[in-house]
C-alpha cells in the first residue's frame, strides 16, 4: 500500500523536515555501512510547456508516476502568490549533521511542489531508494527536477545478513531483485504521461547520463550564458572608457585614437578597442585607415582581430 499525504504550505521548511523524517524512517542498521554499501544516485531535470498547463495535472502526473514504484509517497504544495521568475529555480544539496554521520539532504527552495518518497521493497534485501521530485514554475513554463538515490546495504558479519545477502543472489539469478531499476522506470513513466497529456517535454539535464535517452539544448542555460556574456562586454567597454578619460582621453576621440597608433601606444589603442566607441574601419581626414597608419606589429595585431581592415 502506497502510504500519500498531500500538504498546502506557505514555506518549505516544514516540509523539508516532514521528508527527512519520512526518508530515514524503516532506515537500515547503520552498522551495515562498514560493511557493504552501494549505492547510485540520478538527476533528471525536464524542461515542460506551455506554461498554461494546470499545475495540479503536472503534479497528479509526477506524484502517479513515483508512487507507482514508491512504497511510501509524501506530497506537498506550496502557496505563493510571487510573480513568476524569467529563470526557474532548481534543486541544490545540503549537508546535514546527523551524530556522526554527514548526510546530503536535497533542497527545493522556490518549488511550487514538492515529492518526496520512499521504496523499501527490497528492504529485506538490503535495499532501498529514496527520491525528491521539485516542481518550479516560471514565466515560460515549468521545470521537473527529480532526484532519486538508491542504496545496498549488506552486513555480512551477521547470519542474518549473510543469508540477506544469499537471497538477494538467488532473487538477482532469477531475474529479481536490484530495486535501481525502478528509477529509470519512474523516468519512463512520467515521459509517458508527459506524451499522452498532449504537454510538451524535453530532458535538458541528466547526472549521469541515462542509457536511450539525449539531453536536449537548454535554452535558458544558452539565454544565461549570452546575457552573461553581453554584461561582461558592456562591463568591459565602460571600464575602458573610465580608464581613458583617468588619463586624458576621449573614447570617441578618433584623431586621439590615431594620435596614440602613430605614436606605438599600445595601451591607449587596447582602450580605444576595448571601449568600442569608434569604428576601426573609418579613415581620418587623409583617407587612411588605423591599420595603414599602424606601424608597431603589436598593435596591427590587435586592430586586425578587432575586424580593422
């Protein structure tokens, strides 16, 4: 029996407790660590459109996927009445204190909800998997972030464990057994019912790398990086005009510009480039260009890879 609790929360913290506390209960003897312990974890982030699509169904389709291969489901809302961000947000890791243990407790701050489950099915086998599905809303849709760690736990100092261990063989023998394929399963069950909602999906992040299936162009990563690259830019060119007017220059100045090429001042020219006031190609009063009147090689090299001609 799935055991599934649905919660409307104004903040996460409450809820990030209810799931650890939900995550570590029926917990193994932590005695079996020192002994064998295997475990694997998957990240698997999804991309969903359009942004119109009603959050309840994305959640119902999310929860009904997890609970099919979860022993136990816990599910919770989160209440914002926020403007939606341009950029989602996206699950991040803690590390929490535990007596001696350091443990890493997945975080889904800014989620509009949150899953959190756990499957111990196998737990006699020494196995068990616990996962956190986030949903972020944002302006242009949503983003499904689904974590998932599975653990193999055997103590073979004990009877018990040993014959833990031997029937865990002959279970794997027969097919049976290893419960981490019930991760990619659930992977494979949200895709189906992402398609047959009629949603658009596509997965834009896995660690590692899921066999049969490609990581599609995250636009917004490619939106991020562009932005970030035209803020350094900018950035670059008024820092260069600061710099040239602190030692007496004009950065739409073109005859200063030609003064300090004619006079070999490679600084002044890197200024001149870096501040992208004046067009390189534009000749002066005598028709030259500042590359024919350059004649330091250093600085035609420069003007040449700033497109001067």
């Amino acid at each position: 029996m799935n055991l599934y609790t649905l919660h409307k929360l104004a903040k996460p913290t409450l809820l990030l407790v209810l799931l650890f506390c939900f995550s570590t209960s029926n917990a193994l003897d932590l005695s079996s660590l020192s002994s064998s312990n295997v475990s694997q974890v998957q990240l698997a982030i999804y991309d969903i459109k359009p942004a119109s699509f009603p959050i309840d169904q994305l959640e119902s389709i999310v929860l009904e996927s997890v609970k099919e291969y979860a022993s136990g489901v816990a599910a919770s809302r989160y209440v914002t009445n926020e403007k939606m961000p341009d950029t989602p947000g996206k699950i991040t890791f803690n590390n929490m204190q535990i007596m001696t243990l350091t443990i890493s407790v997945p975080v889904c701050t800014g989620a509009v909800s949150v899953i959190g489950s756990k499957d111990t099915s196998m737990a006699r086998f020494g196995e068990s998997i616990v996962s956190m599905a986030c949903i972020f809303a944002y302006n242009d849709g949503y983003r499904v972030d689904y974590y998932a760690k599975y653990s193999d736990n055997n103590n073979t100092s004990t009877a018990a464990g040993l014959g833990s261990l031997l029937g865990k063989s002959i279970a794997r023998s027969i097919g049976l057994g290893d419960s981490s394929k019930f991760i990619y399963k659930t992977i494979d069950t949200m895709e189906q019912k992402f398609s047959a909602s009629g949603i658009q999906y596509k997965l834009v992040d896995a660690d590692p790398a899921i066999a049969n299936k490609t990581v599609q162009p995250d636009e917004i990563v490619t939106r991020n990086e562009a932005q970030k690259n035209a803020d350094a830019i900018k950035n670059q060119e008024l820092s260069a005009r600061k710099e040239l007017t602190s030692i007496g220059l004009n950065a739409s100045s073109q005859k200063q510009l030609f003064e300090a090429i004619q006079h070999g001042d490679k600084l002044a020219v890197q200024l001149f480039i870096q501040a992208d006031s004046l067009d390189l190609t534009m000749p002066d009063s005598t028709g030259l260009t500042p590359l024919q009147v350059a004649k330091n090689p250093y600085i035609i090299d420069m003007l040449k890879q700033a497109g001067a001609r």
